[in-house]
C-alpha cells in the first residue's frame, strides 16, 4: 500500500516524496529548579560544577547534538564537567533531570510541558538548531481538497500557532561534531 501523509524526525532530503519541514528542532540545557538554585546556575560555565546527564539515542548520527557541541556553541568549548551520567533514552536522562540529577540536554518539542508546569527549567538561553526536524512527508502529488490535504492544512496551522524560538537565543548553524 501506499502512505497518504507521514510525520518523520530526521534530517530531510527524502526522495520520491515532498517533504515540508514543519518546525526547526532546538536542543537546550534543562534541569529542576532545585538542581539550579543548589548548584548556583547562572551561566554556562557554571556547569563544570555539574552532573551532565547524556542520552544515548541517536549519539551517532552525525546531526545530533550532544554535550561538547552545545558547550562549544555556548562558548565553552573546554569545559570539563566533574560527573557524567549516562542514559540509554531521552525520558530516562529528563526524568533524572526533574529529579534534581543533574543537567540534561533536550530537544525543546519532547520538553515543552514540563517547561510551562516549572518542573524543569531552562537556564540559559543558547538553543541549538539539532539538524534533525519534523518533516510533514506526502506524496509528490496530492490533492489539497482530499483528507490527507485537508489534514495537512490542518497540521500546518497547528504548527503555525507553535511558539517560535526567538533568533536571538538560537544560535546559528550546528557547530562540528
């Protein structure tokens, strides 16, 4: 069978199809309110006096963005962290992190509840573009009046009303692996 619509995280550039980005993915650092004020956390270099938890998933892809690549983008390319923790899923490494573990990294899509409910904080402002979005993927053509286009026009408002990350806070680009 054939697939009318398709939502893919990834890096894009899939054949065959038409493929609409439909929102630019940044990573940030996020902990608990707590672990911010026990540590004093005011700035980027004040993570060397952190547990940086790391999550596995997707470590090898050439797009994702881990520790030294966001300490680098905060201009903190030599700092060195006194623990690591490592996790083999994003919700194992936020969940530590809502739990005053330490600071993790996290795309701001899988974070945006506990955000707004103040369970984890942001305590930077640096995002990093990650490289890997969501993609709205149909067919080359359809047509706009069928269900699958008027879902798409439906996700495409949805997305539309997203909040969108100030450009003065993300940083250009995704620094070298």
């Amino acid at each position: 069978g054939s697939v009318d619509v398709c939502i893919r995280f990834g890096p894009g550039g899939y054949p065959d199809v038409r493929a609409e980005q439909l929102q630019v993915e940044t990573v940030a650092v996020v902990c608990s309110p707590l672990y911010r004020e026990r540590l004093d956390l005011r700035e980027p270099r004040d993570l060397a006096r952190c547990t940086l938890l790391h999550d596995d998933v997707l470590a090898d892809h050439g797009l994702h963005v881990g520790w030294r690549d966001w300490l680098d983008a905060a201009g903190q390319a030599g700092l060195v962290a006194p623990e690591h923790q490592r996790f083999s899923h994003s919700h194992l490494a936020l969940n530590a992190a809502a739990a005053a573990q330490g600071a993790a990294l996290a795309r701001r899509s899988l974070v945006e509840a506990e955000l707004a409910s103040g369970q984890l904080i942001a305590p930077f402002p640096v995002r990093v573009p990650s490289g890997l979005n969501y993609w709205l993927v149909t067919p080359t053509r359809m047509d706009d009046e069928s269900a699958a286009g008027r879902f798409c026009a439906w996700l495409r408002q949805e997305m539309s009303d997203e909040p969108v990350a100030s450009s003065s806070n993300v940083v250009p680009g995704k620094p070298a692996s």
